[in-house]
C-alpha cells in the first residue's frame, strides 16, 4: 500500500475512485486552478483530463512563470 506522505496524491485519488469512479486509462486527475498559483489540493479543483493535455498546459504554464519571483502576480488570458 501506498504511504500518503501528500506527495503521491493517493489520499485524493482515492477519494475520488469513491464519489466519481475509476479515472479512465489516457487520463488523470488535473487541477482547474493549478496548484502553483494557489489552486487547492481537493475534489473541487480537480477533473479528469486527458494527459496529454495536461502535460502540455503545464510545461506551457511553466516556461511563463520560471523566472517570476515566488509572491509574482500571475494572470490569465484564455484564448483560442
């Protein structure tokens, strides 16, 4: 069994196997506010997305915010 240590996410996988069921293969548990500009770590911030997906916003997000210090302001533009 897995140590729950708040690195693994295995306390909050778990919980959401129970209220919304099994994350699908291709796809994981990603925030809507990210974690790194102060999204919570909670059923509610959460959906399940393809990986990819995810994978490609946060190195997105990342290669933005690098070089700001940690108490920046960061703000969103959504475009298509």
């Amino acid at each position: 069994m897995l140590e729950d240590n708040g690195f693994t996410g295995h306390s909050i996988a778990s919980q959401w196997g129970l209220d919304v069921g099994p994350i699908e293969p291709g796809r994981r548990l990603l925030p809507k506010q990210p974690f790194v500009v102060g999204g919570g770590y909670d059923i509610d911030n959460l959906y399940s997305g393809q990986s990819l997906e995810g994978m490609r916003f946060r190195a997105y997000l990342a290669s933005q915010i690098h070089d700001l210090p940690d108490d920046a302001q960061v703000e969103f533009e959504i475009s298509r």
